[in-house]
C-alpha cells in the first residue's frame, strides 16, 4: 500500500510542473533505473519495495505509452512531455498518467494495462 502512495505521490508532484514545445514531438528517452533510484531516496523506510513497484510501473507505462505512440495527439503528447521530466530524470508513469487525464473517456481505456 505505501509503495503504490510513493509512486502515485512522485507522479503529483512531477505534474506541478508543465510546458509546452512548439516542435513535434519525438518519443522520450529516460532511463528508468535513474528515475526510481531518485523516487526509492524519497522513503528511506521502504526504499527496496518503492524501487521494485516503481521499475514495474515505469516498464508496464513506457510498454503502453511506447505502442500507441503514434496514435496520441500531438498537442497532448506537447503538454505530458514537460511534466513528465524532473530533475534530469523522466518517467513513463508520470507521462502516461498525464496522457491518460488528458484523453477523452471514450480513450482513456488504451493506457489501462491489465
């Protein structure tokens, strides 16, 4: 329980902030292990458990994000990017949560992996 509220508190915290990019948007590059190594630091007490839920999140996120890439909208993808980059690190949870709150209903069913 304190590991999926580590997770879901890290993805708040980093859609504080948001910008957008003029240019089209590429598919972000982030490295996974870095950014769950920095959100692992954030709970000293359950640091191994937070660091295990967070690589499963991140990979199942970047897996869903990664395949329907090219069928998101582009002013979305615009918006999300921004707010899912943090202290030189990205998360995929983070980008897909965005994209997720972003969808109209009717869509929002594609980044929900079972």
């Amino acid at each position: 329980m304190r590991t999926a509220l580590g997770v879901w508190t890290l993805a708040w915290l980093a859609l504080g902030s948001s910008g957008a990019s003029a240019a089209s948007p590429a598919f972000p590059h982030y490295t996974i292990k870095d950014w769950c190594a920095f959100a692992a630091t954030l709970n000293r007490q359950e640091s191994k458990a937070i660091l295990q839920g967070c690589l499963s999140q991140e990979q199942k996120s970047y897996e869903l994000v990664k395949a329907r890439w090219n069928t998101l909208p582009a002013e979305i993808l615009r918006r999300c990017i921004p707010a899912s980059q943090q202290n030189r690190n990205g998360s995929y949870f983070v980008l897909r949560m965005c994209i997720w709150g972003e969808l109209p209903e009717a869509r929002k069913h594609e980044l929900v992996g079972g």
